[in-house]
C-alpha cells in the first residue's frame, strides 16, 4: 500500500419505482414464489420503465448524490468510471454522459466492463488514482439496466435481475481509512456458461441474431454457481488471511447479490454470522454492477469510521475479487 489511502467520503443510490414481484412473473413464466425465493432468496426487484430509458438515466442520479453528500463543486471532480455491462450505447460511455449532465467539466471519465464483479474493478480503479497523488476526487459508480438484455420468456434467468445504480466517492484520507486491498481474478474458462453473444464485433445485430435470441442474457445456472459459491468464498478468505483478519474483525461482508445461497457460503467460509452480512437481494434482485454499492447505501446508518468491511464479487466473465476497506465516516 503506498502512502496515500482512498477513503470512502460518500455513497449514492438509486432503483426505479417499478416493483416486478415474484408474483407478476407467476404470469409471465412457469415458476413460483416458493422457487425463486428458497433458490435465490428473491422476492421482488426495479425495473426502469419508459422509452429512451437507459442505465444513465439512474446512474446520474447516483452521481449528483454524491457530488452533494461530499460537498463537491462539479468543477472540482477528477473523474468518474461506471462499471457497467448494460451501457446506454457503445459510445458514447455512460460515464461521459452522466460526467456532462452535472457538469463536470475538469473530469475524465470511462466505463468499465467485469460484469458482476465491476464495482470491485471499478472500485480498484479509481482508488488507484487517488493513490497516484495526481487526483483528489474521484466517483466509482456500478449501474446496470439488466431488464434491457433479459428475455422474459426464459424463467432460467428472468426471475434474478433487476435495475438500479449505486456508487460511493473516494478521496485522499488523512487518517489513513480507506481502502487497504484488494484482490482481483479473471478467468475465461466462463465464456460459454454466462454470456451476451449478440451486439458485439463477433455477432453484429442481424434479423438472425435477434430470431437466435443473441442479445439476451444466457447462463448456464447450476455451473456458474458452481464456480461462484468457491470463487467467491475463496477470494474472502484469502483476503482476510493475507491481512490477519478473523470473523471477529469484520463489521460487515457486503457480498455481490446474486443468491442468498452463495453469499451464506462466503459468510461461512468467512466465520462471519448473519448478522454481519449485507443483503437487499430480497428488494433488488440481481443488479449486476450496482449490487455491492446498493448494499453500501442500504446500510450506511449502520457503518461507522473505522469499521472494517470486505467486499465479495463473483460474475460473468469469469471475475472475481475481493477488498478490504475501512469505512472512512
Ligand atoms: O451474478 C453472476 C453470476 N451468476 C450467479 O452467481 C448465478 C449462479 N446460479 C444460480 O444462482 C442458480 O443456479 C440459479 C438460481 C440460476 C438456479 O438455481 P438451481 O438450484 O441451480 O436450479 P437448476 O438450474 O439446477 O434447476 C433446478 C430445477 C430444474 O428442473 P428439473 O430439471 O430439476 O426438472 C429447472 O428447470 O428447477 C427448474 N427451474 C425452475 N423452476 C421454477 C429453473 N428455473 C425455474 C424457475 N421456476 N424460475
């Protein structure tokens, strides 16, 4: 760790008002409340209505709370990243949009691609720009309009995504909490189990991609949680032995929402109990970058300065990673 440590000085949110319950999905496809919450521990999730409603839409939302809850002029921001797999377009990048809309005019600003794990890459990012000395605000953002890329006709994937947008601010700390490490993963071995195929330089939009169903969403379920629930357990071990952590030691996990399932493996694994392991996946679903961040705004009248929090991410690539932070407010 160098000298300067990236503190958290904010966190932002936000989920559309619609409400998709497992119920209004009973209609759409052949399941029940019964199976969605005793395999994912799901009950409801956002869903971004409207024309021309794309990931920015929430994502800036996020960014205006956050430039107000630091108390940050929008000339004063540095740079901003979206981790997303649902960008608005191509380019330009969600996070250039939403960097124009507050007028940030001195930021530069990318999106950035690691599916479920991207806030955590994201977050690695941007606290590597703080580290540099060369910038002193910097916001990280995870958003994703999964409802875009979702087929509702599949109740393999249908029931577990929704939409939302969350992020946090990171600066320089003087007390030195902030972020302490991280550890990163990617392994491709995951390219045929969870996938987008269609839109892309290899399957450019054609009346056949759409007919072939390429441009939704597709995961072989019972495989990726194979390699999900060890991954991600593995990843949050290894982070709390590499800094001599036990359970004891931990505030809270604030683990990637994707099934109760995996996050009560990695809070086993961990030594941690229940009761100091974020989760909103009952409100929210999946929402894919924003998960971590989400949970971050759901309990930040919890946190307090100096608590010690490891985050845990599993997703589609493969990636996977793990951080250990100290709430820095
Ligand atoms: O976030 C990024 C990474 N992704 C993940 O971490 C997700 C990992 N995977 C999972 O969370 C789980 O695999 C799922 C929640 C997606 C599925 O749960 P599962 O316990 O692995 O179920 P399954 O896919 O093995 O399916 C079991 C049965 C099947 O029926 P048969 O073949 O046993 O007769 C499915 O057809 O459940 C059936 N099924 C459903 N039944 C009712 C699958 N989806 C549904 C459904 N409602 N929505």
């Amino acid at each position: 760790m160098g000298s300067i440590v990236p503190g958290i000085t904010a966190v932002g949110g936000y989920v559309p008002d619609y409400i998709l319950t497992n119920q209004e999905l009973e209609k759409l496809v052949d399941t029940n409340d019964e199976w969605i919450t005793s395999r994912t521990g799901i009950k409801e999730r956002r869903i971004l209505k409207g024309e021309q409603q794309g990931t920015s839409v929430m994502a800036v939302k996020v960014l205006q709370q956050l430039l107000e809850k630091s108390g940050t002029d929008p000339k004063e921001l540095d740079a901003v990243i979206v981790a997303t797999i649902t960008p608005d377009y191509f380019f330009p990048t969600t996070a250039n949009l939403i960097t124009s809309e507050v007028g940030a005019v001195n930021a530069f600003s990318f999106d950035m691609g690691a599916a479920c794990s991207g806030f955590i890459f994201a977050l690695e990012t941007g606290a590597n720009y703080i580290r540099s000395g060369n910038y002193k605000k910097v916001a990280v953002i995870g958003a994703d309009k999964m409802s875009s890329i979702t087929n509702y006709s599949d109740r393999n994937s249908c029931i577990l995504f929704g939409d939302g947008a969350a992020g946090v601010m990171l600066e320089p700390n003087a007390e030195g909490l902030g972020i302490y490490d991280t550890i990163l993963r990617s392994d491709a071995v995951g390219k045929e189990l969870i996938y987008l195929k269609g839109g892309g330089s290899v399957n450019p939009p054609t009346h056949q991609s759409i007919d072939a169903g390429l441009h939704n969403f597709y995961q072989d379920g019972k495989s990726v949680f194979k390699y999900a629930v060890t991954c991600m357990a593995d990843v949050a071990a290894e982070i709390m032995q590499k800094n001599n952590l036990t359970g004891d030691d931990i505030k809270f996990l604030v683990p990637h929402q994707a099934n109760k399932r995996i996050i009560d493996a990695t809070a086993n694994r961990m030594g941690v109990g229940p009761e100091k392991v974020m989760l909103n996946i009952q409100k929210y679903g999946n929402t894919t970058a924003a998960t971590i961040p989400l949970c971050l705004y759901d309990y930040e009248d919890q946190l307090k300065k100096g608590d010690n929090l490891v985050l845990a991410a599993f997703g589609g690539g493969f990636t996977w990673g793990s951080m250990y932070l100290k709430w820095a407010y």
